[in-house]
C-alpha cells in the first residue's frame, strides 16, 4: 500500500474548534413560535427520509457494483480491502464505493493481467469489523474516498505471488498527478511481460 506522509487522516467538525450551546431553560417561545417550528417539523421530515433513503441506496448500488464485478476483479478489491483496513491509521473500516477503470489482457494459457482503479469509502463500523458489508456497515460522508489503482497477475483465476501484485491506495485529496503516473508506469512494466504494448491500451 503506497503511503505518503500523512495518508489517512481525521476531518473534525469545525476544524476541532469548541462550539457554544445555549441552555434550553434559557429560550422561550411564543405560541406561534411553536406553531412555526411544528409546522417546519412537518415539512422537515420528507426531505429527512428522502435522505435516509439516499444513503441506503447508496449503499445499496455500492454493493451491487461490486457483486457484479468479475471473480478476478474481486479478488483484487479484496486485497486492497485487506492492506487499507489492516494500516494503524485507519479508525474505520473501508468498503468497495464504485470502479474508477478497469482493463485486462488475456495473455494466453490462462494467464491474465489485470488493472483496476476504484475507491473505498469509510463505514460507520470499526476496523476490524468481521464480514463487514453494506448491509451491516453504513458508509460516512464526512471521510474521505480512498482512491486504489491495483495491477496484477492472474493464473487460472488466482492471483500470482509474481510479479508481485501492485497496491497503491490513497486518499483522493492527497492524490497527484505525479502519483498517477507512477502508477500507470509501474502497472505499464508489468504488462509489458506479457509482450502487450501496455496494460491499460483499453480502459473501460
């Protein structure tokens, strides 16, 4: 897993500064103040729900996406999943969000060279949650995305322990352009062995 300094980190509320509350003894309302607060109550509560709804459905085609995924793209996740959730400096635990790019070559007798470029978003569970899951772990909004590029090797559906596979996760903000090309060079040598021009000629 590619780290840079300060790969992973917190985003406090307001920036960590303290914040005042006024006692509810001391706030008094007239009558119709009630009846104004009532009636923003009432229209409050569809456009809650209709955000309820978003985060589920969010989390719901995150785990779509992934479950149609190919077994070898899978594979691949999984493993960036296993280095970024396993690092001390995560305090949540990360799922698949969506693919960024993908591409493969089929290099003959059942060997097949993979890239992946995806992001992982924090959930409400902890690292370390056991068979995590969308259905079980909400994501957050206030983290930010992860952002893997992962190239390796397949033979007959497994991963190869050579070359060894390639993970480079990072936080999207922290991201740069010359990361970017680090990766797609490092990915680009490995497809090289397979005697193809480059590994990611075909992105989809």
């Amino acid at each position: 897993i590619y780290l840079t300094k300060q790969p992973f980190y917190t985003v406090l509320p307001n920036n960590g500064t303290k914040t005042s509350q006024t006692s509810w003894k001391s706030v008094f309302f007239s009558e119709s103040s009630r009846r104004c607060c009532s009636d923003w109550m009432k229209m409050s509560l569809p456009f809650a729900l209709l955000f309820l709804a978003g985060v589920f459905l969010t989390s719901a085609e995150a785990q779509s996406s992934f479950s149609k995924l190919p077994d070898s793209y899978k594979k691949g996740v999984e493993l960036a999943l296993q280095n970024v959730n396993a690092h001390g400096g995560v305090q949540h635990h990360f799922l698949f969000f969506k693919s960024i790019q993908k591409s493969q070559i089929e290099a003959g007798f059942d060997v097949t060279y993979i890239y992946h470029n995806f992001y992982l978003k924090a959930t409400q569970c902890q690292r370390g949650t056991e068979n995590a899951d969308t259905t079980t772990c909400a994501f957050r909004n206030d983290r930010p995305l992860i952002d893997c590029a992962i190239c390796y090797k397949t033979y007959a559906g497994a991963i190869e322990a050579e070359p060894k596979p390639y993970v480079n996760c990072v936080h999207k903000p922290a991201l740069t352009e010359v990361m970017q090309k680090e990766r797609m060079d490092h990915c680009n040598k490995m497809g090289y062995s397979s005697g193809s021009p480059t590994l990611l000629a075909v992105i989809s």
